[in-house]
C-alpha cells in the first residue's frame, strides 16, 4: 500500500509538469488512461467554476453593500470588496489553469486515439472506432466552447471591478458613493451573463462525464 501511494504521489507530481509522457506512462500502470484523466479534469474545472460562481456572486454582493452604504465604516466595507476582488481573480486564474488542463490530455487522446485507429487489421473495427472519435471530437467541441465562453466573460467582470476598486481607493467619500448607482446596473448585467455562461458549462460538463465515462474502450 505504501508502495502503491508512493507511486501514486509521484504520478501527480509529473501531472504538475510539463512532461506528460512519464506522467501518463505512469497512470497506465493505475490502469488510469487519458480518457479517464480527461473526465477527471472536467470534473474538475466543473468544480472550479461552481466556486467562481459564488466567488463572483460574493464579490458583487460586497460592491452592491457599498452601493447601498447608509452609514458605518465604509472604509472596511471597501478593504472587504477589495479582498473580494482578489478572490475572484484568484478564482477565475483556476478556472482557466484547469481548462488548460483539459485541452491538453484531450489534444493527447485524440493524437492517441487515431494513431491506434491505424493498427486496426478488421475495416469493421476501424471504422466503428473512426466514428467514436468523430462523436467524441463533437462533443469534446461543445464542451470546450462552452467552458471556453464562461471563460472569457468573466474578463469583462474582473475589468470592471478593477475599475472600481481603483477609482474608489483614494476617493471613499460620499461623492464617490453616490456616482455608482450606473456603475453597478452595468456590472449586475455582466455578473448575471457570467452567471447563465457559467451554468451552461457546468451543465455541459455534467452531461459529457455522465455520457463519457460510461463510453466503451476505443
């Protein structure tokens, strides 16, 4: 046991790196292969993104406090956004390593997957196995596109949050309160489109898992 988490240890730490050939080589020996590996890093960035999520949802909660400051220590509430802010930079810098993640073992399967198409001696096996990869390609696209969407807006949130943590930074008077009215309009819009984006690759990821991980071997 101790051997087999050594091992296992070692596994995951070329995982870290960028020498994928020793890292898969050694998950073979797990009887883990690329296409397990892929359904787990989509499960992954799926968790990720349910934590940006709530990440994203807390940090507006904290701007739209500020918005609606009715007395008290407005400088804690700003230092609190703030930090919330970092956060949800934090957040969103795991979201996009973990669909990196996801694109390179599927760039690794699929090269896999067709240079074992080629040593197919029955036509009808070859053929059955070309199809697979051709649906599993699509779905893969669908899946990526969708993360890849959710991905890019929270782009236009962090920039927009940016802004306001910098603008109110030096400027946290009652003046500079009462001109976010419009500023947060604007952000709840963009917030909310992260939000459905968001929705749609997590449900995305749900229904590739479900359906890829019950696949047969190529």
């Amino acid at each position: 046991m101790r051997t087999a988490l050594l091992l296992f240890s070692l596994a995951t730490t070329l995982g870290a790196s960028s020498c994928s050939t020793p890292y898969y080589a050694m998950m073979e020996q797990f009887g883990v292969e690329k296409r397990d590996i892929l359904v787990d890093r989509v499960a992954d960035a799926r968790e990720e993104q349910v934590d940006a999520q709530e990440q994203f949802k807390t940090t507006l909660q904290k701007f739209q406090e500020l918005n609606n400051f009715d007395g008290g220590n407005v400088q804690k509430m700003y230092e609190e956004f703030s930090d919330e802010y970092d956060d949800s930079v934090d957040a969103a810098e795991d979201v996009s390593k973990r669909i990196e993640k996801i694109r390179s073992v599927a760039a690794d399967l699929f090269e896999e997957w067709e240079e074992e198409i080629e040593q197919y001696e029955s036509a009808d096996l070859r053929r059955r196995s070309e199809d697979q990869l051709r649906q599993t390609r699509q779905r893969y696209t669908g899946l990526i596109g969708s993360m890849e969407k959710a991905e890019a807006s929270m782009a236009p949130v962090l920039a927009a949050f940016h802004d306001q943590v910098l603008s109110l930074k030096h400027t946290l008077n009652s003046l500079a309160i009462n001109s976010l009215e419009n500023d947060v309009i604007k952000i709840e819009g963009d917030v909310g489109q992260l939000i459905a984006n968001m929705e749609k690759s997590i449900a995305e990821a749900e229904s590739f898992i479900k359906e890829f991980d019950n696949k047969p071997d190529a």
